[in-house]
C-alpha cells in the first residue's frame, strides 16, 4: 500500500505490467495441460518409483474444484466482510465495532487446521469444511482493510458532504466506498491469495483440489506429487495475485489521475 | 434571514454555546468572532443542522430550521470550511456541480451553471474542470470550495474560516473577491472567523463570542468606538484600535479642499483606507499628502494635523449603513 500513486497510475498504462497475469495465467495453463511432457524433469526427484506424474485425477479438473472452493469462499467473505465493516462504521452500528474486529482476528488466529477437525464431525467429509475454514480465516484482512480504509476518509470531507446536503447512502456509496476502494481491494488481494494456498489443506478431509497429489505424495513417499501440486497452487496464487494487483492499480489511478 | 434567539448547546455536561442570540438580516454579512473553542463554529454548524441545538430556537425566514428536513435544508445553504473538504476523487467540475446534481437538475443546466461558476471565481474552465483536487494550490481549491457552495445558488452561505489555512497574500486576495462576489450577490452570509481584522473588513454585524456566550454585537464602527469590555477592546487590538478604526474609513472622507500652497508631494488615492494613507505620512516623513482621483488628478488634500483636531466620530460614518 505504500506504492506511490503516480508511478502507480503510470506502471498501469506500460503493457509490459498488463501482461504480467498473462505471462502467470500461460504457464499455469501450461503446467496443467502439459505436466506429462515434464516426467524427465520429476524422475529426477524420485528415479525408482513407477509413476512420476500424478495421474489419479485430471489436474485441469483438480485447478477446477480448486478455484471453485475458493471462489465460494471469497464471495461469502467478500460479503460478509464489507457488510460488517461497512454497518460498524455507521453510527448504528459503532457499538459494535471493537467486538466485530476482535471476532475477525481471532478468526485468523484459529489455524485452519483445528477448524477442519472440528468442522467435520459436524459438517462430514467433503468441501464444506475447507469452505467453512477459508470463510473464517478470509475473514479478517477484508473486516480490517474495510475498516481502516472507511475510517481513514478524511474527517472534513465526510462533514462536507453531509453539509451539502447528501444522504448517509449517497456519502457511503459516492465518497466514502471509492476513497476506500484501494485499501478494500488490497485485503480481498491478501485474502484470497491466501486462501488459495490453505484451499490444499482440504485435500485432508476428502474436498479433491490441488492438494489431492500433495496428500497423496506425502502419505506415498512420492515428492515428484508434492512438487506438481506445490507448483500448481503456486502458479495460480501468482496468477490471481498479479490479476488483482492491476486492479487495485487502475482503482488507485482513478482516484489520483493524471495531469491532463 | 437567519435568527437565533436563546440558542445553546451541550455536549453532555459541558455547555457549549450558552444563550446566544441574534440576527442576520437579508443580504447582511455576519461574522463571528473569538478566539479558538468560544463556541463559534458550533454556533455556525448548528444552522444547518450539522449539530442539533439543545434549547432555544433557530428560525430561517421566520420559520423554525427543525421544521425542514435535515437533508433538504442544507442543500439549501452554501457552506465552505477551512479544509475545503472537496471530494479528492473527483474532478473541478464534479465537485462544483455536487448540490445541483443532488437536486436533480438536467445536466445541461448543471453544465452550465458550474462553467458559470468558474468563471464567476476566476478559475478558467479549460484549465481546471478537469484538474483534481490535489492538483491546486490550496487558494484555487479554496475557490472550488466557494463555488460548489454557491453551485445551486441559496440564499445562505455559512462559512467556517474559509481563509485561515492560506498565505497572507492569497488570503488577501481572496477576502477581496469575496466582498466584491458579495455586493454582487448580495447572500446572507454568517462567517466564522478568528482574525479580527478579516472581520472588521468583511462583515457588516459582529458577534464577538467568548467561552459560549456573545460578549457584544453591532457594526465594526460600533464595536471599535465602544467595546463593551477589556476583552473585546483587546480582541480589537487594544491601542491600535485607532489604527483599525482607520482601516475601516477613506481617505476621500477625511479629505480637505486642495490649498492654494504648494501641493504635497506624496500622492494617495481617494479610495484609500485612511490607515494606508497614515502609512505612507510615516514612510514619506510628511504630514500632507495630495489626494488624486483614479485618473491621478489631484482632488483634495490630507493633513495629519486636522485629522487630530477633527471631532470624535462617535457616529462615524459607518462604511456599510
């Protein structure tokens, strides 16, 4: 966040920046489509095992279910995190505000794990818990960079838009959401990149994703496995992270542009 | 017209503002006066309901402000503030055409008023409607301030030390535009201030404020003839009242017919304040001064010497009545 808004705004317009997420997204998508063509390179770590290259499931279909965890998870946070950071800053709603921040960090402060093994003998096997745990975990830096930027629009220029006479609706959504954007960006960024990563955990409890050949690499002795899913997961952490990355520069060069 | 009548307000036990009356007339320029925390800008933010007044009444046009909606009675009145409080996000012409669009104008008509209004301020269009707020030098944000104030035309304009955050210079200047946007415009203006000589220029009412209660109130010649007590004789600065009582006069009023004897040297014009004209004696080491019209024709005279004989003007000649 301390990225200066100028160079920002100019780093936006180079296409070299732009082609950053694709230059990620290709290798991602070659990594999935062509992880075969690699059996020389993954012999290399395990020269005496049979099978090299995990095979059990399509990993096109493994980034798939993937993706989709993570997605579910980051619009329920995405939703849940604006909402009440948005009603603790109003003035209904401020009583609450300490108690609604302690909540989303301890969110966090609860390892994933543990929320696996205690979501699943209510939950059962499967997705729901690796979702229930990444809701809770990608909770707080969207609840905190909500809060923070909100709180951070300027004192006088709130006071000025109400003396001009708009609506506590037209402040939020024409002042005080867009001055906010960037920094809300910037957690829905840091969450979901996590996410993305802790998304392998759930290949522990039976929700088949990218940390299926991790799993089952560990649990067989095949490091070759860990490696191709370590390598997926990371290629699309860098992908998606890249992807918002030019989001949160476009939206910080709206809001400080250009001389004309 | 604005009047207030008995007003305070508390903020839990702490009081505020205590008992404060009185009245703007239309097209009146009123300033309120003191110095930081008497209540003055609470006063202010209490008209457009930005605070809620605790007892007493504030009545607009006879009628009092709790009977309108919050909403629809500050789109009403102008308001500019120190920090400007422009919207950083968006563009010149954004800004200024805020209250109209909340208003639901055409956008044609919004167009054209806010190019009005920049010319009005002096801000080329070309040049600014599509500059950002960080992009000004903080006089010309100072004029989007004024101009989106002044963007859905009211009646009323509050104005909460619009000035104290510039340079000398700007600041000048721009107290000149206000008082010439304000016999133009003739609005009901209630400014806050703390600079006692931007009041004295500006306002043709003061409220001198202290610790929550107006201390006294009247005309600045008024004030400056008779201050109610040490604090506001200290307020208008103690022994140089003289001086700022000079301030408020012209030369052309103080002027003697030319005198067959040689004319002074040193020349003033008629529209000068008698205090510049007392200036330029103390500079030039002269006691006379020859005064000239704007063509630079010499009209009249001024000696130091008849300026002290000449009677007390306890009913001066107020600038404004």
């Amino acid at each position: 966040m301390t990225v200066n808004t100028r160079a920002a705004t100019q780093a936006s317009r180079s296409p070299w920046q732009i082609g950053i997420p694709l230059v990620w997204l290709l290798l991602l998508w070659l990594a999935v489509t062509g992880m075969a063509q690699l059996e020389g390179f993954f012999r290399l770590f395990e020269p005496d095992v049979r099978s090299v290259i995990y095979s059990r499931v399509d990993f096109s279909l493994l980034l798939g279910r993937h993706l989709f965890v993570v997605a579910i998870a980051a619009l329920v946070t995405i939703t849940l995190g604006l909402a009440s950071g948005i009603a603790v800053t109003r003035k209904k709603g401020r009583d609450f505000l300490p108690l609604v921040s302690q909540l989303a960090s301890m969110g966090q402060t609860f390892p994933p794990v543990a929320v696996l093994a205690l979501a699943v003998p209510v939950l059962g096997f499967g997705t729901l818990p690796i979702i229930v745990a990444l809701m809770l975990y990608g909770l707080l830096p969207i609840v905190r960079n909500t809060l923070t930027g909100l709180q951070e629009v300027d004192v006088g220029i709130k006071e000025a838009a109400r003396a001009m006479g708009m609506t506590s609706g037209q402040i939020l959504r024409q002042v005080e959401l867009p001055m906010a954007a960037p920094v809300i960006m910037a957690g829905i960024r840091t969450s979901v990149t996590i996410n993305i990563a802790t998304a392998a955990l759930g290949a522990t409890v039976g929700a088949s994703n990218l940390g299926d050949p991790i799993i089952a690499g560990i649990v067989n002795g095949n490091t070759a496995y860990v490696v191709q899913g370590a390598l997926l997961i990371g290629l699309l952490a860098l992908s998606v992270d890249s992807t918002f990355e030019q989001v949160q520069r476009r939206l910080k060069a709206d809001e400080s542009p250009r001389n004309k | 017209m604005i009047e207030l009548s008995h007003v305070t307000k508390r903020f839990g036990d702490e009081m505020a503002v205590d008992d404060v009356s009185f009245k703007v007339a239309k097209g009146e320029f009123c300033a309120l006066v003191g110095t930081s925390g008497c209540g003055k800008s609470t006063t202010l933010r209490m008209i457009n309901r930005l605070l809620e007044h605790s007892e007493g009444e504030i009545l607009l046009d006879g009628q009092p402000i709790r009977d309108f909606d919050a909403v629809q009675l500050r789109r009403r009145i102008g308001y500019v503030i120190q920090s400007t409080g422009l919207f950083p996000h968006w563009t010149v012409a954004r800004n200024i055409g805020l209250v109209p669009r909340l208003l639901k104008w055409p956008s044609t008509k919004v167009h054209s008023r806010v190019e009005q209004l920049m010319h009005l301020l002096g801000l080329p269009v070309g040049e600014f409607a599509h500059k950002f707020p960080h992009q000004l030098s903080g006089g010309q944000a100072q004029r989007v301030g004024v101009a989106r104030a002044l963007a859905a035309d009211p009646d009323i304009l509050l104005m909460d030390e619009p000035f104290g955050a510039l340079d000398p210079i700007t600041r000048e200047k721009l107290q000149e535009e206000l008082r010439a946007l304000q016999s133009r415009l003739h609005k009901t203006i209630v400014f806050v201030t703390h600079d006692i000589d931007e009041a004295l220029q500006l306002a043709n009412h003061l409220v001198v404020m202290r610790a929550g209660r107006v201390v006294q109130q009247g005309t600045p010649l008024e004030l400056l003839h008779h201050p109610a007590d040490k604090f506001v004789e200290s307020m208008l600065g103690g022994v140089e009242r003289g001086l700022k009582q000079a301030g408020l006069t012209r030369v052309a009023d103080h002027m003697l017919p030319l005198s067959p004897t040689l004319p002074a040297q040193s020349r003033v014009p008629s529209s000068m304040s008698l205090r510049q004209a007392l200036s330029v004696m103390l500079r030039d080491h002269t006691e006379r001064l020859t005064v000239v019209d704007p063509h630079d024709m010499p009209v009249g005279e001024l000696s130091m010497r008849k300026l002290i004989r000449e009677p007390k003007a306890d009913q001066g000649h107020d600038r404004e009545h």
